[in-house]
C-alpha cells in the first residue's frame, strides 16, 4: 500500500529531514559577524578636549609602514595594509603560508579641524594615535547667558 506526501511548497527540498531544514531555512546564514563590514574595521576611540581631538585605532601586528593617514578637503582618511609570506623547504615537503590584512576608514572632519596644521600620529603596541588640532577661533569659546524676559 502507498501513501502521498503532501508536498510542502515552503522548503526547499521536502525529502530532508528536520536536522537540515533550519540551514536551508536560515535567511540569516550571512548575517553572522564575519559577513558584517564593521567586523573587518578596527576599535576606533574619538576624543575631545580643548586643543583638538585625539583618535586611536587598535591595528595589533600592523607597522608604521603599513599604515596611510591623508586628509582630503575635511575628510581623514586612515587606511592599513598588511602582507606576510613565509616559507619553509624541508628534504620531502615545501610549506608556504601567507596572510593578507587590510582596512580602510574615513572620517569627516567638524569645521573646528584645523587641516592646515600637522597631524601627529603615532604608533606603539598595536594602536595608532592621531591627534588633531582645533582652529584658534574654535578653542575659546566662552559662555553666554542670556536673560529670559
């Protein structure tokens, strides 16, 4: 005696069982951390004082080489490229690794940048520090109190 399956119109494949159809059925296979742009960017800290505004970016293993700091009109642009091959001959074997790492981030800059000056940046134990001075007009501010009528 034969019996009919309904076939289901929402699954892919109607044979499979229970244990595959939530991948099948996932539409958040890509959504995961690794898929997300933001993942492949460093940690980035922006700091404002007085003076200017101090940002840092965590780039571990990076050098000073490997980094590119450009302001463009009132956009800083920060950018890290990252090669390293190896290689290692043995009597029956040859192994070769590579690793290839890179990021790019651009930031628009407040008006109270002032681009003419000299940025100053640093890089020491894995985190590059930028630091960037305010116009003169910008640092004194002062408070005014207006009466209320």
């Amino acid at each position: 005696m034969m019996s009919l399956i309904k076939l289901n119109q929402n699954r892919l494949f109607p044979w499979t069982n229970n244990g595959l159809r939530p991948f099948f059925n996932d539409d958040n296979l890509f959504n995961t951390p690794f898929f997300e742009e933001d993942a492949l960017l460093p940690a980035m800290n922006v700091k404002e004082h007085d003076e200017g505004f101090d940002i840092e970016f965590v780039a571990p293993g990076f050098t000073k080489k490997d980094f590119e700091v450009t302001i463009d009109e009132d956009v800083l642009h920060i950018c890290g490229e990252k090669e390293k091959e190896s290689e290692e001959t043995e009597e029956a074997y040859t192994r070769k690794e590579f690793s290839y790492n890179s990021f790019e981030r651009s930031l628009k800059l407040p008006k109270s940048v002032n681009t003419d000056q000299e940025v100053k940046a640093t890089y020491k134990n894995g985190i590059l520090k930028l630091n960037l001075l305010k116009k003169e007009a910008t640092k004194e501010v002062t408070k005014k109190v207006i009466e209320v009528v």
